[in-house]
C-alpha cells in the first residue's frame, strides 16, 4: 500500500453502518440498486453491478473487493443526483486511502 495514498481512518469507509443501512434501506424499501466497484490500481473501468437482495450486497461488499476498492451505491433505474452510498475497502486496521488510482 502506497504511503502517497494517504491512507487514514477518517475517509469514507463503504462499511460503516450509516452506509450499509442506507443501502439496505432502499433494497427493502424502494427496489434495486447498481454498483459501481472501482479497482485500486486497476487500470481498468469499473465493474458494475446490480443487486436486489441486501444480503447478496452484503456478502458482496465484504468479500470481493480489496483495501483501496471504492464502491458507488446507486438507485437503479440510476440517477446520478441521487447517489444512495459510497466509500472505499478499508484496510486490516480499517483506513481508506484518501487519494488513489481508480
């Protein structure tokens, strides 16, 4: 992990219950949600996804990506005024980078 990122424990951490209960929330009460899943020095284009289920998000969320990953939670069909959650993979001692390649 780079020291240039910066990484710290008070950036957006997609894990954090305000996050994941804004997501559940829409997935109980609205409908589905697409992902964006940005892969920290990846050198490629986000993965998207769709999700219907808050477990199958859950799961998703808290094993595929790796420290650095960044996540945008959007309604879908998407607004992109309306971004419901987003935030990064935090590390094994819970930082995010601040900056970052994506």
């Amino acid at each position: 992990m780079s020291e240039a990122a910066k990484w710290s424990s008070t950036g957006a951490n997609i894990l954090e219950s305000d996050r994941l209960d804004a997501v559940r929330n829409h997935l109980e009460n609205i409908g589905f949600v697409a992902v964006l899943w940005w892969h920290y020095h990846g050198a490629q284009a986000p993965t998207r996804l769709t999700f219907d289920d808050f477990a199958d998000y859950e799961q998703f969320v808290k094993t595929q990506p790796v420290p650095g990953d960044a996540i945008d939670v959007w309604p879908f069909p998407n607004d992109p005024k309306q971004r419901i959650a987003g935030g990064k993979i935090p590390n094994e001692r819970g930082e995010v980078p601040e900056r970052g390649a994506y």
